[in-house]
C-alpha cells in the first residue's frame, strides 16, 4: 500500500468512526506485524564499549520486542529525506532515556524531525504514535513547548510510587491496566527514576503550548518540586514516562532506584503492551519485504557490557 493510499484508508476510518462501524473497521484494520523506531544518540563520552558514533540501549529494543513488536534502529546525523522516507516504513516511534543535549544534539535534531512528521501524518488520520522515556520524556517537553522548560531534582536513583491525578482513569495508557496493578504503582515503590532534570508542575502550569497539548496523569515529588512522571497527549497518541518501566525487566545494575518486584515487572510490560498496540493502529509498511529485513535491528548485535553498567546491552552503530 502507498502512502496516500493508507493515508485515505485513514481519512475513511476516521470518517466511519462517527457511526457504529468504528469499532468494526477498527479492528480489521489492525496491523499485527508492527514495526517500531528506536532513535539511537551520541555515545557517552567514555563509554569504552562504544563502536562507532551512536548506539540504542539493548533495553528498549527487548521492551518493544516483548510485547510483540519489530525494532528498527534510527540512526542520527541523516537527511531529513532519508528520515522522511524511514517515517512512512515505521508504526509508531520510541525516544529513549540517555545523557545528550536535548536542542542541539543529533538525537534532539532526529526527534525534531520525526515529531514534526507525526504531528502533520496525525492531523491528516494516519495514526502514528511516539513513546518518550526519560529523555524522551524531556525530550517530548521540549519539541512542544519549544523551549527547555525542565528544572532539577534529587531524582538521580530512587524507586517511587506514582500519585495518579483523577485524569488516569480516561486515560488511553492506564484505563486498560489491570487494576491492582493500578494499586502497585501508587502505593509501592517500583517506578525507577534516573534523572536530575525534571518537567515540574509549575513550570507545565505556566507554559500554554505544555498545558494545551499534554494531559497529566501522574506527578512526583522529590522532597522540594512536584514534577510530571506520566502524561498523554490529548489530541495525539504521545505517551511520555520520566520513569523507566524498562529497567525493572531488562536492566541489573545493583544499585537504589533499580526494582525488579512481580509489580515492577508487569509495569514494564503493560507500559510496553499498550504502545505496540497504538503501533498497530498504523498502516506504514516498507515498499517490500527485502528492504524490512535490511532496516531491523536483527542485523546488529548488542554488545554486552558488563553487570556493573548502567546499561547491560547497548547496540552501537556508526
Ligand atoms: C553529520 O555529521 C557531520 C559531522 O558532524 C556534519 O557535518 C553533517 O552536517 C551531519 N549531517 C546531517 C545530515 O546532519
Ligand atoms: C522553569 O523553567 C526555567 C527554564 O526556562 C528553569 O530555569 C526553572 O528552574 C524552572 N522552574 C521550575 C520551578 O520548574
Ligand atoms: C518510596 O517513595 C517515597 C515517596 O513516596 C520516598 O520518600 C521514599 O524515599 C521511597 N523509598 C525508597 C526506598 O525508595
């Protein structure tokens, strides 16, 4: 299928979605062989593992593959062309944690550029969805607001409860979780926050571009500043988590803020479980099956990098 032929499938499910049909055509039209983007960064200075200039933690790619998704590594330092063409070949797009520049960094460019083609594919009824996980979630705040808004906070390494707001409840990414799982993530410590910079509530409140454009749906506190740990865009599928349902499954460096409870566990996967099912509401396909093989993550391996590293497995690229 060509991309203005998925794009007016869409425009006629979106249509159809005013009678009763919707659910119907809905459910035909789910994509069961998902195919998810995973935007790689610069490496860390000193990462002796490091090959190459960019690499994507082994973490995100298992994440996504445990709930039922492909994975193909977006590289940064490509043309906007190059981007373009990868974005009508990939269903939905995650942004991971790490330590890069979030406005002039490679990585920050990649986002830029996929956010702004998501936001137009959207606006037109072709679904396509975006993940951000701590950076991503810093990222996400920054590519809307357009500018960066984030504060500091003692958040470097602890496990905290969610305290939800009223909103979780019509929430797209809670309202399906089971519900004492719901229980677990406010009343037991098992979202892990790796961060000193963080979105607080204040600065959200003040910013009209933030507070349009995203619903939150839980906060934290570090003692001094409450800031956003979970939120949903309201008018597009953006998800945003400045916690790491990821490294309570795929990731065992032994040190405070690292839960690996059953609780902790499920997070991760209906955190996981819910994207890939926003990725299969997306039609994008590659022109053929030789140039999918070519563009999943199959064709790399993680290198393993130690029990003591912060990530256990990275993929590194050029
Ligand atoms: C890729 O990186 C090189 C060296 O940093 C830079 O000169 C070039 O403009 C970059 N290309 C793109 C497409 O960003
Ligand atoms: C609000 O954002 C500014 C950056 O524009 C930052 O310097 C400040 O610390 C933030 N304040 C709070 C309370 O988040
Ligand atoms: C558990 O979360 C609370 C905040 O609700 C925090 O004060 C406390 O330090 C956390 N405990 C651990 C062991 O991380």
């Amino acid at each position: 299928m060509c991309r203005q032929t998925a794009a007016l499938l869409a425009v006629l499910t979106a249509c159809l979605c005013g009678q009763r049909l919707c659910a119907a055509a809905k459910i035909q039209q789910l994509n069961h062989r998902p195919v998810i983007g995973v935007l790689a960064q610069e490496n860390l200075p000193g990462d002796r593992f490091a090959r190459g200039s960019s690499y994507i933690p082994a973490s995100y790619v298992k994440y996504l593959e445990g709930a039922g998704a492909r994975v193909v590594p977006i590289r940064i330092n490509r043309t906007k062309e190059e981007y373009t063409n990868i974005f009508y070949t990939i269903n939905g797009l995650l942004l991971p944690g790490g330590d890069v520049d979030l406005q002039t960094s490679q990585f920050s460019r990649a986002a830029r550029i996929f956010y702004n083609l998501a936001l137009k594919a959207n606006d037109a009824g072709d679904y396509f969805p975006i993940w951000g996980t701590c950076q991503g979630f810093q990222q996400l705040s920054v590519l809307t607001a357009n500018k960066n808004l984030l504060t500091l906070t003692d958040t470097k390494a602890v496990a905290l409860p969610l305290t939800f707001l009223p909103a979780v409840q019509s929430s797209r990414m809670f309202r399906n979780f089971p519900s004492d799982l719901l229980q677990s993530l406010t009343e037991e410590n098992i979202t892990s926050n790796f961060h000193k910079w963080s979105l607080s509530l204040q600065n959200y409140s003040r910013n009209a571009k933030l507070k349009k454009f995203y619903k939150v749906l839980s906060t934290n506190n570090d003692g001094k500043k409450e800031f956003i740990s979970t939120m949903e865009a309201y008018r597009y599928p953006f998800y945003a988590v400045q916690w790491h349902p990821e490294k309570s499954t795929f990731e065992w460096i032994d040190k405070p803020g690292m839960v690996h409870s059953t609780s902790a566990v499920r997070a991760c996967f209906y955190t996981a479980s819910f994207f890939v099912s926003e990725a299969m509401r997306s039609q994008h396909h590659f022109p053929n099956p030789v140039e999918e093989e070519r563009a999943l993550i199959y064709n790399f391996s993680p290198i393993y990098r130690g029990p003591h590293a912060i990530f256990v497995q990275n993929y590194y690229f050029d």
